[in-house]
C-alpha cells in the first residue's frame, strides 16, 4: 500500500489504532506526531511520555507496547526507540521513492491535500479599504495575508469565497459630496479620480470644523444620501466605482480577484434584524440611549470593569456603526453563503472589537439556535522603517501602495538589467514584475503575522537567504537542468529510476515529503510563514543536493532518480509559491 500524501496523519492513525487494541485510546492516548530532527528520523511521536506520566506508567515501556501494535508500520519505516519513550520513525527509501513516484504534479499535490477541509465553505474578508481613498502601505499586510489564507484553504480542499467588505458608507460620505458640488476638477477625475477624491474629502474636512454652518451642511447632505436622494446617491456610487476601478489595479499586480465587494452599505437595510434579536433575546440592553452587549464573564468587557466597555451595537442617536454591519455580516455569510468557516483579516488594533463581536456572536446564534461557523480573526503587525517607525515617505507623508509597487519593479529591473543585459528588454520588463512584487508579497508573509516588519529593499531583493529571489531562481535553475539537456520538463524521462540513495538524495527526498506538513501547519494555524520557511528549507536542500551529485549522468537508473527529484523539487516549489502569492519564472 503506497503512503499517502500527509505522512504524519498517516502515522497518527495507525499510531491510535494500535493503542486503541491496547486499550489506550479510551485513557486520552494521543500519539503526538510531529516531524522530527533530521539525525534521529523523519517523524517521531512523543505521545508514550505524557500518557505514561499521567497513568503512572514506564514511558519507554508504553512505547515498546504501541510499537509491538503497530509492526506494519515497519514495510515503510525503520522504527526506533530513543531516550525515556520517543518514538522515531525513518522512511525507507524505497518508500520515499514511491511517495516521490506518486506525487508528480501539483493537481496530485492538491489531491492528496483537500481531505483537511473538503466540502467545506470559507468566507475570507480581507483587504477592505476605504471608498474614495487611495490604498497605502498600510493596507499591503492584510491584502497580501488574506490571498494567501484563501489559496491555502482552497488547496486543502475547502470552497473559498472572497470578500472585500469596503468602508463605503459613513459620515464621511456627507463630507465628500458637500466638497465635491463645490470644488470637483472634472479633468482630474477623469485622469486621476482617487486622487481628485482624496483632495476633494481633505478640502471638504478642512471646510467644516466642528460646530460651523458648514459641518450642518454637510450633514444634511449625508442625510440626503441615506434617504436615497438621486443625485446624492449616484455621486456614491461614482464615488464606489472609480474607487473600485483603481483598487482592481492594485490587485491585479497581487494575483488578487474578489468573489464579491459587499461594502458596509450592502448590510445598512440588515441591521434592524441585529437589534431585533439581540434585544428579543435579552442579550443587548439600553445604556443611556444606546444599544449595547455587556460580556460581564470577560474581565474588560464587563460592565463592572475598571473601564466598562460594551459592545455598542446601536449609537444613542439611532445610527449604526462597525458593530451593527459586522454582526450583519457574520449572519449574511452564515446563512447566505452557507459558511463553514469566517475568517477576517485586520491589523492587531482591531483585536478588542473582533474578541467582542464573536463573542456577541455565539451567544446570539446559540440563543436563536443558528448554526454557528468557526470564527477566526487574523491580525498582523505593522510595516516600520528601519528605524523602527512608521513607514513614511521622505517628506512624511504616507506610501501610497501603488508607489511601492512601482519603487519594487523599478529596482528589481535594476539588477536583472545589470546580470543579464543582454536579455531583451520586454524579458527584462517581465523578469522584474515577477521579481519585484513577489519580493515585497514574500517579504510579508515570510514573517510571522503577529509581529511587526522591518521593510529593506536590500534584503527583500537579495538573492540570498529567505527571499523571493531565491526561491524563483531555485525554480529557474532547476528548469535549467531540464533546458540544458533539451528535456521537457512536464514529461521527465524518469522512467526506471532506483530510490535514493546519497546523503543529499535522501536528504532532499526526506524534504519534499514534508511538504504535506508544512502545507497542514500553515493552514491550521493561518499562518503562511510556516510554509515560507519549508520552501527555504526546500531550496536549500537542493541546492546541497545540485552541489554534490552531477544529474545528467550515463547511469541511466542515476540519471532517472536525479532527474526524477530535480522534476519533484519543480513542482513543489512551483506549488508553494503560487499558493502564496508569487509568479514563477522560467529563467532569470
């Protein structure tokens, strides 16, 4: 019986069989597979330990007992006992080669993967900027995170929708139109209408300060909107489509295509429903004419906190704000779009007011008896300069995305211009998109997402250590190999090929059949770094391996197994990086 694509899943449960027939599995046994330190195996389980611990027991004689269950682990594994009961298992290499023989495409690679969320619906929110303003650095975490979280889900099997909850409705609106009747440069707007917008709202804000005649106005325009006035609602909605437009740019040159752009406004007519139940239900209360959720089992969001902070799902003047659309939201993706799971993608900041409304959430849903989807809020940290600040343009302002965009093709086009001049310059041009905007996607996500970033254009573009330039010349080296010897890569001559057999063949076939776990890590956890961290590891692998054994050999069983884990290598770094993100290259 070939192994399957997830090795460790595959020990776990032949682990849990074999102390389910020594009547452990009733007693809490958990094997505890993880991969393990290359000099005692590929796997090992650590399981025997805490069980031993717990029932008073020999460890290394728990472990002797599942490994005498489990013998016919040992037609793939040599099984070994270490220290006071770790479990160690290496892959023979005969198994390695029918693992390496069995995955040989990326579509066999998304096979083997999509049983962790099959006929699963995940609704990812991410992104999500404001109408009428241009997109800055700030909003790069979460667009970047958030397609590589859906690719991940969509790979391990799930039905993945993306949705762009733009900010598109608010008392900025009334600001925005006030300015607009009175200043509009129509000729901007048609050449630059994000810019011309931004100028108006600044204009329209500086021209109603708190208190004036102006401001009223202002209001009463934002009134007009909400009343569905004609004229008012259509320059919302030129407002919403020119912003939409530029946005498209944007995620045109991040891989990025929303399902939906359902915007704060889709759920204004929804929220009347929120308060409805929440109050039915006895879970919202009056708080000096606003609507609100005490959490008083939390100790911040309770109301005898030092600093009460409730949950304010309706203003004391009647409006709604983020808490009324966004449990409108949970609701709409639970019931229309049948959800699974929700995730939403936002920095740390919003942390309190997400730890609330999930929290509102399951008690609402539990008390109207709704299904309730798996709730996830994924936060990131912030971009700094290398003073640990802020990231700022020289004058102090803010990085308009699209700047940076344009700064990284334009410095990676630098350095392929300067190794390769003699490549035409379109090759160049396209060499450097690749180059350029995979290196700042790649530069984010291999950070774990908790922690802020320091962004270096030096580092981020070298082509050494855990960059994107090193990993898509690893692609472009190995697609060399094939080049080289006028072999088509897509159909490698690895016919007869012997398992492995060097150090470094076996150390790079041990590599690729950790993907599976690295892939079920990163998903797991939303958390794309850890698969960042196994292509470096991967590529490294590699390149020990492209150092010490020659591929195009006379051998031909040599020749076949090289080449065979040349073509592995290909995919499965092809595979991983287009889950993150980035464009492949055929050279470089």
């Amino acid at each position: 019986m070939s192994l399957p694509f997830n090795v460790a899943a595959h020990l776990d449960t032949r682990l849990r069989a074999a102390a389910d027939r020594l009547g452990l599995a009733g007693r809490g046994f958990d094997p505890e597979v993880r991969v393990a330190d290359p000099a005692h195996g590929d796997f090992q389980a650590n399981g025997a330990l805490a069980f031993a611990k717990r029932e008073k027991q020999n460890p290394r004689a728990v472990a002797q007992q599942i490994v005498d269950q489990a013998a016919e682990l040992s037609a793939d594994f040599d099984l070994t006992l270490a220290g006071p009961g770790f479990i160690n298992f290496r892959l023979k290499p005969a198994s390695l080669l029918a693992w390496i023989g069995a995955h040989d495409s990326e579509e066999h690679l998304r096979t083997g993967a999509s049983a962790a969320h099959a006929n699963q619906t995940w609704v990812v929110d991410y992104s999500s900027p404001n109408t009428a303003k241009q997109m800055h650095v700030g909003h790069l975490r979460s667009a970047v995170i958030g397609e590589a979280i859906c690719r991940l889900l969509a790979f391990t099997g799930a039905k993945v929708i993306r949705d762009n909850h733009l900010g598109d409705w608010g008392t900025q609106f009334g600001k925005l139109i006030y300015a607009y009747k009175r200043w509009v440069d129509d000729e901007a707007l048609m050449t630059d209408p994000i810019e011309e917008l931004e100028r108006l709202y600044k204009l329209g804000h500086a021209a109603t300060p708190e208190g004036s005649p102006e401001l009223e106005e202002a209001k009463r325009e934002l009134v007009k909107l909400q009343t569905g006035d004609p004229q008012n609602v259509a320059l919302w909605k030129k407002f919403s489509d020119v912003s939409l437009a530029a946005f498209q740019q944007i995620y045109d040159r991040l891989g990025i295509v929303f399902d939906h752009n359902l915007g704060e406004s889709f759920y204004n007519d929804k929220v009347e429903r929120v308060y409805r139940e929440l109050t039915e239900t006895k879970l919202a209360e009056d708080s000096a004419g606003a609507l609100v959720v005490f959490h008083d089992e939390h100790p911040r969001f309770s109301r005898n906190a030092e600093r009460p902070n409730p949950f304010m799902v309706r203003k004391a003047d009647g409006a709604s704000g983020y808490a009324s659309t966004d449990l409108a939201t949970a609701l709409y993706r639970t019931e229309h779009f049948k959800a699974d799971g929700i995730v939403v993608v936002t920095d740390f900041r919003q942390g309190d007011h997400f730890e609330q409304l999930f929290l509102t959430v399951k008690k609402w849903f539990a008390a109207k008896s709704y299904r309730l989807p798996e709730l996830h809020h994924v936060t990131f940290g912030a971009v700094t300069g290398e003073d640990g600040k802020a990231l700022k343009t020289r004058d102090g302002g803010v990085i308009k995305l699209k700047a940076l965009l344009d700064e990284a093709e334009d410095r990676a086009f630098a350095l392929v211009s300067a190794k390769n001049p003699d490549l035409p310059e379109e090759e160049r041009r396209e060499i450097a998109r690749a180059v350029g905007i995979g290196s700042v996607q790649y530069a984010d996500l291999s950070q774990n997402r908790s922690s802020n970033y320091v962004f270096s254009w030096d580092k981020m573009l070298a082509l050494d250590g855990n960059t994107a330039p090193y990993l898509l010349y690893a692609v472009a080296r190995v697609r060399s190999i094939f080049r080289k010897a006028e072999l088509d890569p897509a159909q490698p001559p690895v016919a007869g090929a012997t398992a492995p057999e060097t150090a470094q063949e076996l150390a790079l076939a041990r590599k690729l059949v950790q993907f599976a776990d690295a892939i079920q890590l990163a998903t797991a956890q939303l958390r794309p770094h850890f698969l960042c961290l196994y292509l470096f590891e991967l590529a490294g692998a590699y390149s020990a391996f492209y150092a010490a054994d020659k591929v195009i050999v006379d051998d031909p069983a040599v020749r076949a197994r090289r080449l065979l884990l040349c073509h592995r290598t290909l995919i499965t770094l092809q595979t991983g990086l287009h889950l993150l993100g980035l464009r492949t290259l055929e050279r470089m």
